[in-house]
C-alpha cells in the first residue's frame, strides 16, 4: 500500500498566505471552488480544506496526521497536538497576530476589571475565559458568528478581536485596552503520526522547506565582481547571513563575490558597492534559504 499523510490546510483568511507559501516551498497546489479536497502534486500527500478553527481538534483525534493552524486555535480547543513548526506568517504579513481586548474609544472601560458584570463577544471563547479568570473577573462571554466589531457597544460592552494592524479596530472608533495573546501560524502533528518515523520524516520535510521559503521572504541574493586591489574595500561593505562567498574568476587579479542579504537593504548597498569598485551586479530572487 502506498504511504500517504493527510494534511489539513486553513479555510479563510490564512488560506491564500499558506498556499503562497507552499508553492514557494515546492508544492503545486490547485484548488477548486467547488471541492474541500485540493490536489498537490506530491503523491504521498492528501490535502483538505477546514477551518482554522476545526484543525487542531481533527490533528488531535488522527483524521489528519497534519495541519497548518494558528497557535490561537490549538488554545482554543486545548489540543494535545505535537507542534513541529512554527511558521511566522499571517494573512497580511509576516509578523504575529494579536487577540486584543478593544471597547469604543469613549468608554468608561480602562481595564479589565472594569468588565466585570458586563459582556464580550468574541470568536476566541474558551482562551477569553480563561484570560478573566485569571484577572478574577466574571463577565459574560459570547461566540460572535463575525462583524464582531459593529457589536460594540449596542450589544456588547467590549470585544475580543484578532488584529495584524490594528486599522479596522481604529475605523470603527475602538480602543484597545490589552493583548489576551499572540499567535503565530503553526505546523502541527498527531501525536501518534509523529512516533511513526516515516510520517515523522515526511511531516518533517515539510516543515524544512516551508522554513525555507519563509526564510527567502525578505532576502535576496547578490553578485558582483570585484578587482583585488578594491576587494578588501568591498567586503567590508557587504553584509551577510554567513561570510561571503569568494571565488577566483578567469580573468587575473579577479574576484566573484556571492551574499544572500535583506531586500530592504539592497537600494543602498548597490550604490555603496558601485563607489568602490564593484562591476556586474546582479541582485536575483530566493525561493527558498535553509540554514
């Protein structure tokens, strides 16, 4: 019988991200409108399409061997998941996501304490309870089914949002009073599939070129060539992940120089490295970076 892993990908928002980032990592993934079951171009991977929300609880139980979540979800459903990754993107950028406290800007709620006896919506229910009992706080709270914002304060006196940037918080005049908890893009295993070693190895090799491919985001690669008596020079002014890579050309008192470096940096470092000597500059795209 041939050896597959079933792998959960996230429904909604995290659903474009990560399968950016797979193709990115190597794999050829198609989706159609009409199907919860994607196809990928590996044989010994199924795919299926759920809910962020719904993924730790099938990962947990071994309906699927694998699945990319956010750790606010493993939280949630208190899920006995091996976390095998983290994976540092979200739906807008590559930074966490928080889950936030907010209440409409006039109000008279500075703090959590002053929740008590009052009412929050939010989809985040469980970790919210948790968040006030810790704060010995009793409050009512409520599973919001979206437009959680727009709840406030008509039928409800604070929320618990998800934000990246904090904009559609801001657009709808509210507040945030404190961070119930970060959460990052996980890639999680069943307990049971991780024990076997060649879901182990496979589950692995996931997580390594997804890595890879998140490493490569912000970094581009550079080469140039350098005469030796400017060379000295032209080091100093290069950067690097790990020293760069030097190499005789066939051309006497010739040198290549190859760096990986971030984009953000590349505007300047061109013309730095043009001042000192450096000629054939080529700045190319990564895929992938693995250490």
């Amino acid at each position: 019988m041939e050896k597959k892993i079933k792998l959960g990908l996230p429904k909604g928002s995290l659903q474009d991200a990560t399968l950016s980032m797979l193709k990115k990592a190597g794999f050829n993934i198609s989706v159609s409108s009409r199907s919860y079951f994607p196809t990928i171009d590996d044989p010994e991977i199924e795919t299926v399409l759920l809910r962020a929300q719904e993924l730790p609880r099938y990962v947990e139980n071994g309906v699927l061997d694998c699945g990319i979540t956010g750790a606010d979800w493993i939280l949630e459903n208190n899920a006995k998941v091996t976390v095998v990754t983290e994976l540092m993107y979200a739906k807008q950028s590559m930074s966490p996501v928080r889950w936030v406290l907010a209440v409409p800007a006039n109000s008279n709620i500075k703090t959590v304490k002053n929740l008590q006896g009052k009412r929050i919506a939010t989809e985040l229910v469980n970790v919210t309870k948790r968040y006030l009992k810790r704060n010995n706080v009793k409050a009512a709270v409520e599973f919001s089914w979206g437009a959680t914002e727009a709840k406030v304060p008509q039928l409800v006196d604070a929320i618990v949002e998800l934000t990246e940037t904090g904009s559609s918080l801001r657009a709808h005049n509210l507040q945030i009073i404190d961070t119930i908890c970060k959460s990052t893009t996980q890639l999680i295993a069943n307990r049971a599939s991780w024990k076997d070693a060649w879901k182990k190895d496979k589950i692995g090799h996931i997580a390594l070129l997804l890595k890879g491919a998140i490493n490569a985001e912000d970094k581009v690669g550079l080469k140039l060539n350098a005469h030796e008596s400017r060379l000295e020079e032209i080091l100093s002014i290069l950067p690097s992940m790990r020293n760069p890579t030097v190499s005789h050309l066939s051309r006497k008192g010739w040198y290549a120089i190859e760096i990986v470096t971030e984009e953000r940096m590349v505007r300047e470092l061109i013309q730095k490295l043009k001042k000192a000597g450096a000629e054939g500059i080529i700045e190319y795209n990564l895929t992938k970076v693995i250490p």
